[in-house]
C-alpha cells in the first residue's frame, strides 16, 4: 500500500468518525425533542411564539454556513488571503450567533416566559441551550483549526480538517433549522 | 526517516517501539497527528517514561488493560456493597460497626444500618456495576484489547481520543467515589434513577448532593462510552487487515462493533434524560414533575410535569444497555467455545445475524419496563409482541452455541468452564424473560425479587462470566503469562454453583410477592417464612464474594509469577492476535501486519485439527462455514 493510500484510508477513517459523532448527537435532540412532543400531547402547555431574536439568529448561522462554504471553496483553489477573511468572518456570525441566541432568552423572559415556568418554555430554552453548548465546542475548534490553517504555511492536509471542521458546522446550523422550525409548529 | 520525512515534516518517529515496518506504524499514526498536530509531540517522544507507558498511555493494549483493572476496584466495591446489603436482609440483627468506621456513625447507629444507607447501598451497587464494570470494564478492556489485534490494525483510529475516554470513564469514577463521603451521603433513588423521588432534592437524604454527583458522574461516563464506542466503529469498519471482510471477523469483533452502535445511539438519550432531570433538581423546571405536596414543605412550586416521560427515556437506553452489557460476552463465549470444543462454530452467519436482529429489536422494547405505569394496554400488547420476539435470536444463540459444542473433543480451561456456564446461566435467566415479556404476568411480578432473579442471572452473572471467559483467555496476551489453572477451576465452581444458590431462591420469593428495594421485610407477616431463605442467600452471596478474591489473587499473582507464555499460539487458536510477538510493543506486529485469507472457524476442517486465519486458500478449497 502507497504512503497516499494508506493516508485516504485515515483520512477516510476520521470522515467516517465524525459521521458516528454527529450521528449520536443527534439522537440527543431526538430525545429531546420527542419528550418536548410527547409532553405536548399531554396538553396543558404554553406555546411559545419565538423572538425576534431568534428569527435573526437563524439568519446569522445560515450565513455563517454560507461564508464557512466559500471559505473552503478559497482554501481549495489556494486563495488563502480570502480564506482568511471568510474563515475569520464565520466565526465572528458564530458568536453573533450566541450573542442573539442569549438576547432571545432575554427577551423571551421578558414576555413572561421563564425557565422554571410551563415546560413550553422550558424546553425550549433547554433545547436551545444544548444547541448552544454544541455551537460553543464548534467554534472552540473552529478557532483551532483557523489559527492553524492561516498561521502555518499552506498544506494539503489543512483541506481535510477545514472540511472536517466545515461538515460539523453545516450539522449545528442544519439542526438549528430543524429546532427552529420544529418549535414554532403546533402538532397538537 | 526519508518516507516519513516527505509526509510528515518535522515528525519523529518513536523509537521506543519495536517496530520494523516504519512506513505503515507512521501512518497509522499519522492520526494521531491529525488531531494534536501543535507540534509538541516532536519532543521526547523516544523517552519513553512511566507516564507515557502506563498512565497517559495512547497503547490500546495498555488502555484496554487499564480498563480491566479499573473494572476489577469497582467490581471489588459494587460486589462488596451487595455484601453489606444482603447483611440487612439476611442478619438484621447482628450489627456492623465497620459501616460506621468507614462511613460515619450515622449511618449505622450501634451497627445497625438506617433504611437511607440501605438505599445508597443498592443504588450504588446497580449503577457501578451495569456502568462501571459490565458496561466500561466488559467493552472498554476487550474492545480495546481485541479490535486491533483481531482485526489487523496498529492501534484504534483514533488513539487519542481512546485515551480520552478511558480518562473520562476514570473521572466519572472518581466523582462516584466521592459522593460517597459527602454529607448526605452518595446518591440513593436506585440505579433508575426515576422522578419525582431522584428529582425533588428534598424528597429523601439521598435525593441530596449524592445524587448531583450521581448526574455528573454519569455524564462523563456516558461521554466516555461515546468516545469509545466511536472509535471502535470507525476502527473496524475502516482499519482492518488486508483480506479481513466483514465475514471473516471473529464473532468477538462482530458483538463489540454491534455493542458499541447500540450504545452510540442510546447513551445521547439518557444523556437527555439526564439533562432534563438536572435542570428539573436544579432550575426549578417542571419536566418530570406535576403538583406534589410534600409533608414538611408543603405545596412545591412545579406544575405540568410528567414523571413517566422519564422512565421512557431511560428506558430508551436502559433496554439497549442491557445487550451493550451482553453482547460483548456473547462474542467472548462464541470464540472461547469455537477453540475449545476444536471445531467450527455452528452457523457463523445465523450468530451475526441472530445479534444484529437482537440489536434492532432491542429499541422497540423498552416499555415492557412500564408495564405497570398506566401504559395504555394496547400499546402494552404492541410491547409484549416485540419483547417475545427477541426469544427467537435468542434460541438460535443457544441453540448454535450447544450444538458447536455437540461432541467436540473439548478442552476444559478455565475459560471453557466459565463459557458454559455462561450458556446455562442464558438459557435460565432468559426463561423467565419469558414470563415477564407477558403483561399479564408481569403486572404481578413487577417489582418483586422475581425481577431480581431474573436479571441477575440472565446479565448480572452471566456478563461476569463472559468477562471472566475473556480474562483466563486472552490473559496471555496481555501479559505473556497464564492464570493458575487450578485456581480458575476453584473460582468457577464456587461462583457457578454459588451463584446459582443466590439468585435461584430469589424466583419463589418473587412469586409470593416479596418486593424488591426493601430495607426490611420483617413487618409483613406473609414474608416472615423466608427468613431462613434470605440467610442462605446471603451467606451464599458472602461465599461467592470471597471467591472472586481467590480470581483477584490469581490475576494479581499470575501477572508475576504466572507460567510463562513460550508459545505464540498457546490456545492454539485461528484469529490473528496470536501472530504477534508474546509482549507486542505499540504498534502490535514488527513486521508487516498479516494477510487474512480465511474465516475464524476453520477448525477440524479437512482432517486439519486448525488453520488460522493467515493461511492461504489451498486450491479447490471451499469455505464450508457458512
Ligand atoms: C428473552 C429475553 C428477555 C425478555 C423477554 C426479558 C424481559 C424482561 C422484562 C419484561 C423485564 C421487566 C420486568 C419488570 O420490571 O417488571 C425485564 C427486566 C430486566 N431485564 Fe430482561 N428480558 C430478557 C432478557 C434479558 C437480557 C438478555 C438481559 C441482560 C443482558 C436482561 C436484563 C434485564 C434487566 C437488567 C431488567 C431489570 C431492570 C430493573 O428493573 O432494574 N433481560 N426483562
Ligand atoms: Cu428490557
């Protein structure tokens, strides 16, 4: 077996790893948001009517999904001053991101909706909260991976881990679209 | 260093490790790289110290052994527990001021313990010892242990992250063990864990900080078993030797990699469940909890909760955990036997597909658990069909296991003993699944010592008995030494039959009715004439106990002083782990790894007593296990 080879198999492999990771997270919002279900079937529940807030954040972590895209996009074609700029621009929408979803908590107190009140509430400032935490570890590596990828000298290997980076970055802004869209519906 | 050097810069090979075959040990590494690529590992990598080798080591074979190790403290302290425990139940009456010595006396006023020490007993005997030893102490040593070996890879994909959880699952130990020496006492609402009792802090002392350290403890385990279960999967869906199909794994390898998925999908719910309870104890949410009046406190503040969507999401895991905690020792038997009865194992397909169907259906099962929770008996009905049918993968586990040993010319060892037993203590324990996979049935014999029974036998003991197939087993390669022979044979008996005597007794009990989690059955007059049952049961726990020091001595001694391994292949056995050398260095085989040319079970084949699995198809040859 070629050096190359044996390094695709690795790589492969690490691709592969992060799939099972993802794929257990998301049996954690499964689990989540089944409960946030079945207690609504129960009736008695407050339904809550988002912020604004969080309708902007959405926006915010799309784009960030958008600019974290064309940044690998200038990685790939060895356009590195603009990957810079894009990879540094996703991850200041991430923290925007945070930024808004803690402005929306705040707002949603506001209205009345509290953290200890009816479990409508309740789960979603949870559910909302484990999203963030996921954020939070994102761009904790995030941060890794771009001060390596824009501090040390070009190399092919760094594709690998900015698309590594890249796919679980797509993962928490599509699951944010999914619990977005999933709280605002009334299923019963 | 030239190859090398082109790939990887400024890397240095470790030179600590015998290895030959430089280009593809680099690589294997190479993702090690990927992960702590800041540049500090080219510093003294060829210094190997006493840290790198035995604590912070990164050596599948040294983390599946500090695996074990760390299991066998915990075995010692959960098994120790239940001791205290059947005391209770057993002696009432004759005081145990040891429990005042270590725990504080008021726990146990002139010895004799309070009903809030009796519950932080059980709880934290059923919590270590599904968790800390038959779920990490089973699947981290021998998935560590056996995935690379097995399959032909230097080490996991990812040794790194192994690592990681190994140290992980040692934090959610150390937090445990302190709860045990906090004020209030470690967490004591049983290993379920269910609301309102474990989600009101007030509800009970160990309600208290036992039970937050409970939470916490748990969510570095299950952290823990995600990183290693992640990296099993990848490891051999990815990394396996050159002709190693998907086939031709060892049934070992087939039960680790179905045990790690099942517990890649369901340690995130109970994550969840723990989550929510946390926010409940602590936020003052209402998740679990509705109105509740408490004598003392009056009215609490929480409103329109449900403690039912708990034992769901429990459950969710709790059912698929208790195969996480089997599985493993299936595939343990499953080879142990093959070797020993010296000849195939009957239907090598048939034992794959019988685990798969198990693992699916495992997660349509669980609220047969909630039989008497209000569950709407049509959805019960649903649930009694689904749980039945796990019987069948079940038969054909046992059936296949029985007839490999079908007039075999069989070699009894240790190993052997045990994996027999295991089938006898699978074939009772999952009888009376039987019973209570029927509502009708369970709705009497929920909650009695018949669950006791049931479980203990069909898991409890029998996962034991897979892990200690596994240890006599594969002792010789983890430290090129043999356990004592003799001892093993004393250790099985005692445990075999004495196990039996624990638990057996426990079924007539559950019938009549005997609840379980009691600290005292002395006020029930109808319970009064097994008086003399529970002392045997516990005398015959004590005994077992002290059997299982006889195995503690033996690993200890045998570690030093054991007959020394001379022979690569002593069980001579098939799979490729016996090809390395006797004490493999980091990296596993000097040479090129092996090529796979056929099956596990080409035992007896073609007037051939064994043709391990690095032997070339002869011509016309055909693979006639199927
Ligand atoms: C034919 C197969 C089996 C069936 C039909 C079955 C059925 C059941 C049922 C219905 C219960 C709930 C009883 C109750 O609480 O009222 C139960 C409890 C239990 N079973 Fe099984 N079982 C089977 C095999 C197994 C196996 C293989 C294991 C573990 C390896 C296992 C472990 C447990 C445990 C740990 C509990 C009790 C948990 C607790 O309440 O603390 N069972 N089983
Ligand atoms: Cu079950």
């Amino acid at each position: 077996m070629t050096l190359s080879e044996e390094n695709k198999k690795q790589a492969n492999a690490q691709r592969f790893g992060l799939y099972l990771g993802l794929a257990s997270i998301a049996m954690l919002f499964t689990a989540l948001t089944s409960a946030f279900l079945v207690r609504q079937g129960a009736g008695n529940w407050l339904f809550v009517n988002l912020p604004i807030q969080f309708w902007i954040s959405t926006v915010v972590i799309i784009l960030s999904s958008i600019t974290f895209y064309y940044a690998k996009a200038a990685h790939a074609s060895a356009n590195i001053s603009q990957y810079r700029l894009l990879i540094w621009t996703t991850f200041i929408l991430g923290i925007a991101f945070i930024l808004l979803q803690y402005m929306g908590w705040l707002a949603m107190a506001n209205t009345g909706v509290y953290l200890d009140g009816n479990p409508g509430g309740s789960f979603i400032y949870v559910i909302s909260m484990v999203h963030v935490v996921h954020v939070v570890l994102g761009l904790v590596l995030l941060a890794i991976v771009s001060i390596r990828t824009t501090i040390k000298s070009h190399n092919p290997d760094h594709l690998h881990k900015i698309g590594l980076m890249a796919t679980y970055w797509h993962f928490v802004d599509f699951l944010w679209i999914y619990l977005f869209i999933f709280f605002q519906i009334k299923f019963f | 260093m030239s190859e090398k050097d082109i790939h990887h810069g400024h890397h240095e090979h470790p030179k600590g490790a015998t290895i030959t075959d430089h280009v593809h040990y680099q690589d294997t590494e190479g993702v090690i790289r990927f992960e702590e690529d800041h540049g500090h590992h080219d510093a003294d990598r060829n210094k190997k110290n006493f840290i790198h080798t035995y604590i912070f080591s990164t050596d599948h074979k040294m983390i599946g052994k500090q695996f074990l190790i760390t299991g066998i403290f915990w075995a010692l302290i959960g098994g120790g527990l239940s001791n205290i425990f059947r005391m209770q139940l057993g002696f009432p009456d004759v005081p145990l001021h040891f429990i005042g010595a270590i725990f504080g006396d008021k726990w146990a006023p002139n010895g004799v313990m309070t009903p809030d020490f009796y519950n932080m007993l059980i709880t934290m005997h059923g919590t270590i010892l599904v968790f800390f030893v038959l779920t990490a102490g089973l699947s981290g040593t021998f998935a560590n242990l056996l995935i690379p070996l097995q399959i032909g890879a230097r080490d996991m994909a990812s040794p790194v992250l192994n690592m990681l959880s190994y140290w992980f699952f040692f934090l959610a130990g150390l937090v445990m063990f302190i709860s045990f020496f906090v004020p209030s006492g470690a967490a004591g609402v049983s290993w379920v864990f269910y609301p309102p009792l474990s989600a009101i802090r007030e509800s009970s002392v160990g309600s208290e900080t036992g039970a937050d350290l409970w939470l916490v403890s748990m969510s570095f385990f299950i952290v823990s078993s995600l990183l290693g279960g992640l990296n099993y999967i990848t490891t051999i869906l990815n990394l396996r030797a050159k002709g190693m199909s998907m086939a031709k794994l060892p049934l070992t390898i087939w039960a680790l990699l179905i045990t790690a998925i099942l517990g890649l999908l369901s340690f995130p719910v109970l994550l969840g469940a723990a989550i929510l309870l946390m926010f409940d104890r602590s936020m003052g949410t209402s998740f679990y909890l509705d109105k509740i009046y408490m004598s003392g406190i009056g009215a609490m503040p929480h409103e329109g909760g449900n403690p039912i969507l708990y034992q769901h999401l429990f459950w969710f895991l709790g059912h698929p955990e208790v195969y996480i905690v089997i599985l493993p020792a299936f595939g343990i038997v499953s080879e142990v036997l093959a070797v020993n009865s010296r000849k195939p194992i009957f239907g090598y397909r048939a034992m794959v597909l019988s685990m798969l169907a198990i693992a699916a259906l495992a997660f349509f099962v669980w609220a047969h658990h909630m039989f008497v929770t209000g569950l709407n008996p049509f959805v019960g009905s649903v649930f009694v069909f689904l749980t039945l049918l796990i019987a069948i993968p079940s038969a054909i586990k046992v059936f296949n296991w029985i007839t490999t040993m079908w007039r075999a010319n069989i070699r009894y060892t240790p190993a052997m003993m045990f994996s027999v037993g295991f089938v006898s203590l699978f074939i009772s324990g999952g009888l009376t699944g039987i019973f209570l996979g029927n509502s009708a049935i369970d709705i009497q014999l929920h909650d009695t010592y018949f669950i006791v029974a049931h479980f203990h036998i069909v898991m409890g003991v029998a996962a034991f008995f897979g892990m200690f197939a596994g240890v006599y087993h594969w002792f010789p390669k983890m430290f090129g030494r043999f356990m004592n022979r003799t001892m093993g044979f004393i250790h099985f008996w005692i445990t075999f039959v004495g196990s039996y005597c624990i638990f057996w007794p426990m079924h007539y009990q559950g019938m009549a009715g005997v609840p379980r989690r009691y600290y005292s059955h002395g006020a029930f007059e109808s319970f009064n004439k097994f008086g003399g049952l529970s002392e045997f049961i516990t005398i015959a726990a004590i005994v077992v106990f002290l059997a299982q020091l006889l195995f503690v001595f033996n690993y200890l001694y045998s570690m030093y002083r054991g007959k020394k391994m001379t022979d690569l292949n002593p069980w001579k056995a098939n799979t490729i782990e016996w090809t390395t050398p006797i004490n493999p260095g980091h990296g596993n085989w000097d040479g090129p790894i092996p090529t796979v040319h056929r099956g596990p079970y080409d035992y007896g084949k073609d007037g051939e007593d064994f043709i391990p699995q690095t032997v070339p198809m002869r011509p016309g040859e055909t693979t006639h296990h199927g």
